[in-house]
C-alpha cells in the first residue's frame, strides 16, 4: 500500500471513528479518550531511547491490565 492510499484510509478510519463517538454519550466518549491519550503515551515511551527498563515494564503491565479489563467488560456486555 503506497503511502497515498494509506493517509487516504487512515482520514476514512478517523471519519467513522468519530461519528462512532458522536453517538456515545459524553462520559463514554471521555473514557475512551482517555484511552487513546493512554495509548498514546504508551507508544511514545516504548519509543523513546533512553527509555528505562522497568517503567517499560510498568508501562507494559498497566497497559495488558487495561486491554484485559476491556475484553472482560465487552465479554460481560454479550452475555
């Protein structure tokens, strides 16, 4: 995929995206901005280069805690 094609689907990604939050109520859609932000700070620390192992440790541990936590929620919402 050229690099063209890859910003063109990333702009449709964000578009649906976003009418999906529309629809959240506001405290949802706080929630999962706070996951994005979370996320976001997650890929810069791993990048970073003088990252320091056991905050790359923690950082890991606090972001599989919260992914399980999502799964178990949405597992629990089906049932």
């Amino acid at each position: 995929m050229d690099f063209t094609s890859l910003v063109s689907l990333g702009t449709e990604v964000g578009k649906v995206i976003n009418r999906v939050l529309d629809r959240l109520p506001s405290f949802e859609q706080k929630k999962f901005l706070e996951f994005v932000k979370f996320e976001k700070a997650y890929q810069e620390e791993i990048l970073r280069a003088d990252s320091d192992t056991d905050d790359l440790v923690l950082w890991r541990y606090r972001r599989e805690l919260l992914l399980n936590t999502i799964v178990k929620e949405i597992v629990n919402a089906k049932k």
